[in-house]
C-alpha cells in the first residue's frame, strides 16, 4: 500500500501571460465551410434582424437630434 502512495508536493500554477506561447491553427487554404439550409436561414434573419436594430437606432438617434419630428 505504501508503494502506491507518491509523495504529493503540490501544484504550480503559471499565469497565461508567463507560459509558453502556444502554435496557432493556420486558417490559409482551409477553402469554403458548406453550410445546411437552416443555418443559412438562421444567418439571413440575423443579418436582417441586425440590420432592422441599426436602423431603428439610427431613426431614434435622428428624432433625439431634431432632424425627424417623431410622434
């Protein structure tokens, strides 16, 4: 039973900014991702959805300015 236990002297800890930097993937030459019907239907509502918050940001930013009479 003695020879199963290891002396334990802890664990050290690095900080990310002290270790040792680490290889990064190459994105170069990976080519297109395909995509299924949902997710490209999933990224078209969020594009138009993104694209309708811009626009009622900017209608709000143009009536607190006085360029649009807003009601």
């Amino acid at each position: 039973m003695a020879d199963l236990q290891k002396k334990f002297e802890g664990f050290e800890v690095i900080h990310p900014l002290q270790d040792a930097d680490e290889t990064k993937c190459q994105a170069e030459g990976l080519g297109h991702i395909r995509m299924s019907k949902s997710v490209k239907f999933s990224l078209t509502l969020l594009r138009i959805y993104l694209i309708a918050m811009a626009v009622l940001l900017l209608y709000h930013v143009l009536g607190l300015a006085g360029v649009m009479a807003m009601k």
